[in-house]
C-alpha cells in the first residue's frame, strides 16, 4: 500500500507540475502580443460617418501587426510616434500595419457602417474591445443606451461618453441638419428658413450663370485643358463650394493635391474630404492616392482634346 502510496503522490506532483508550465507559458504568451489598444475613439457626424481612431502601444521587434477595423475605411492613415506616415495593406476587416521600429501607432479612418437611421433616430453600434470615449454630433439628444456609460457629459452643445467593453448601441437624435452652420447666437427657426432660402437662390444664381456665360478667366481655364463650358452644361446643381473646386482645378491644369484643396477651401478637413467624395460619386472628378497625400483630377470626360485649337 504505502508503495501505491508513493506512486500517487508522483504522479500527482507531475501532474501539478504540468498545469503549471501550461499556466506560466499562457502568460508569457499573452504578455509577449506585438500591440496593445490602449484607447479607442468613435467620433460621429451629422451625416452619418464615423472617425474612428486607434492609439496602440507597439513592440519595435515586430516587423508587422495586425489592427482589426470596425468598418469599411475611408481616408485610411496611420501614422507612428512621430506623426510620419506608416505603409500598410488591407485584408478584409483588417489592415496589417509595416510596424518595425515603432513604439506607438495612431489608425485614423471614416466609415459609415456603424450607424443607421430610421426616420429622425440615428443608431450607433460597435463591439468594442476597451473602454470606448464616443462623441456624438453637435445638439445630439440621446434617446435610449444598451448599457451603463464609465463617464457622461456635455460640453459645447456635444455629448461625449465612455462606454464599457462589450456590445454599444446609442440611439440619438441631432438637432440640426447637415447642411446648417454652427449657432453663432440665438437664431431662430424662422431666420434659419430665410437664410436657406437665400442659399438656394445663391446656388441656383450661380448655375444659372455658369450654365449661360462663359467663365471670366476663359485663359486659364483653357491652358488647365478642362472643359468648364461642358461640366457646367452638365451638372447644374452644382453646390457653390464644388463650384470653387472644379475652378480651382481647371486653374491647376486639371488636377491638384489634395492639401492645396483644403488651403483654398479654408474649410474643415472633414467637410472638403466629404465635399470630394460627393464629387467622386457624381464622376466629375477621381482621387489617386499617393505615398504621402492624394491626388485630385477631373475625369477625362471633361478634360479638352488635346490636339484642339482655342481660338
């Protein structure tokens, strides 16, 4: 018996001895991951896109990571510890990041998948990993949440919150429309009317005359080879802003950096990127993206023959 005894005991001892060795080569297995999410931020428009951005702790031995996306991106960046721009390639809902010498990684995107609208309501849903800091569109009034926010306040007519890992799904309503201007005082529903209307009467002035009179610097635009004459014949519900793009274009010999855009504009980032995608889906422009920054050019379509003689 007490021999029996001993082999229990032997065989017990091995058997703790290998839970653990699986136990500590768990940890050390976890522990040795080539990223860590350290936060994690879900901005919302009033038009429905989404900024979403990653802040990752990075291990500078690896020559790539891997970073989970949370939507079909647009206007992709990623950038490392000293803001310089990080080469990457897609693969279905993740991008794979050439991290090797990083010690810290920022992803920057837009996407419209994770909001809906039915009638007025707006919805947002993630399955976030972190806790998640969510700011909603100006004058947002939250309807109904599936969980208990960390943090919730309101600052400058915005609500921020810090929502728990897990499922989220906010149900809001945005007070203004896409198209208004920031309240810069107490205007009222009437005069907002007014000013729409005014705004309409611009545009519609504007195409009216664009589509009837030729362009006041007919030298410049004929040396830039667009064809203004015919966009404008074609597209007459030009908002005045596109306008101002296609002009400066054709002033640019038919394409220009994106950055110069954004200079001439003097708009937000976010408004001119929006501005050039709306472009984009009405084919009057394409945007070719480059190491550094993008490129926009009006569609050949548009552009003048070459061999064509102006008199």
């Amino acid at each position: 018996m007490s021999r029996l005894g001993r082999r229990a005991q032997t065989l017990t001892a091995t058997l703790l001895f290998l839970l653990l060795t699986l136990h500590t080569y768990s940890s050390l297995t976890l522990a040795d991951s080539p990223a860590t999410l350290k936060t994690l931020t879900l901005r919302a428009y009033l038009d429905g896109y989404v900024q979403v951005t990653h802040e990752l702790q990075v291990d500078e031995s690896y020559p790539s990571i891997n970073v989970t996306l949370l939507g079909e991106p647009q206007s992709l960046l990623v950038v490392d510890e000293q803001e310089l721009l990080l080469d990457f390639s897609l693969a279905d809902n993740s991008i794979i990041v050439d991290s090797l010498g990083c010690s810290w990684m920022k992803t920057s995107y837009f996407t419209q998948d994770l909001t809906s609208k039915t009638g007025k309501y707006w919805t947002l849903r993630a399955n976030v990993s972190i806790n998640t800091t969510i700011v909603l569109p100006e004058d947002a009034s939250i309807i109904s949440l599936n969980v208990v926010p960390d943090l919730i306040q309101s600052s400058e007519n915005q609500v921020t919150l810090v929502m728990p890992a897990g499922p989220v799904e906010i149900s809001y309503v945005a007070e203004r429309s896409f198209l208004e201007e920031p309240d810069s005082g107490n205007a009222t529903w009437p005069l907002l009317l007014a000013l729409l209307l005014l705004l309409v009467l611009i545009i519609a002035g504007a195409v009216w005359f664009f589509s009837r009179v030729k362009t006041p610097k007919p030298k410049e635009v004929e040396a830039g080879g667009v064809d203004v004459e015919k966009l404008f014949e074609r597209e007459k519900d030009l908002r005045q802003e596109e306008i101002q793009v296609i002009q400066f274009l054709a002033e640019k010999n038919g394409s220009a950096f994106e950055a110069e855009l954004y200079e001439r504009l003097a708009l937000p980032r976010t408004t001119t990127w929006r501005l050039l995608k709306r472009l984009e889906k009405m084919e009057i422009v394409e945007i070719r993206k480059t190491r550094r920054q993008n490129i926009v050019s009006v569609k050949k379509k548009y552009m003048k023959k070459p061999n064509k003689e102006t008199p």
